[in-house]
C-alpha cells in the first residue's frame, strides 16, 4: 500500500503507516518463525518493547491523517482500535489463573 501511495506522489504522512506496518510484520517474522525467541512468556523487553512500539505507531500513522480528513474518518476507526485492543490484551490473559 505503501508503494502505491509513493508512486502517486502522496505525501509522506500517508505512506509512513503501511512501511511501519510492514516493518513490524517483519519484525514478527523474524522473531516468531525464523528464530523462535520465547519472548511473551516471561516477556523480554528487548522484543517486547519494539514490537508494541512498531506496532502502535504504525496503527496511530493510519488514525492521525483520517483525523485531519475529519472526524467522520477519524472516530470510527479510534472506537476499533480501542476495541481491538482490549480484545487483544485480554486474550492474553484467559487461563492464565489456573
């Protein structure tokens, strides 16, 4: 998506999304399949803390540009992040106590 954006001459805070985006997959590639680093259970900061960042920087480069497009763009998409995330920590977290 991004190089689309880029051949059509868009400027950069819309095509800054997709490569972090793709960088994060990447990212998680790397560390999930390639090498397999056991890193969400005990978590290992020097993982964990790019893969959130990367991750929710990417999402917050897709909100800010439909925000200034206006905020008919912007809610609806700030409501399914917040919901995305909560389902997403909380999935996290079943049977964990037993």
């Amino acid at each position: 998506m991004g190089i689309g954006f880029v051949a059509r001459g868009a400027p950069v805070n819309l095509v800054i999304a997709p490569f972090l985006l793709a960088l994060w997959a990447g990212f998680g590639l790397v560390v999930d399949t390639w090498l397999r680093i056991p890193w969400r259970q005990p978590p290992m900061l020097q993982v964990f803390i790019p893969y959130i960042v990367l991750y929710t920087v990417s999402l917050f480069g897709f909100l800010f540009p439909l925000w200034e497009m206006g905020w008919r763009l912007g809610l609806p998409y700030t409501v399914l992040f917040v919901v995305h995330t909560v389902l997403n920590a909380s999935s996290h977290f079943v049977g964990a106590e037993g």
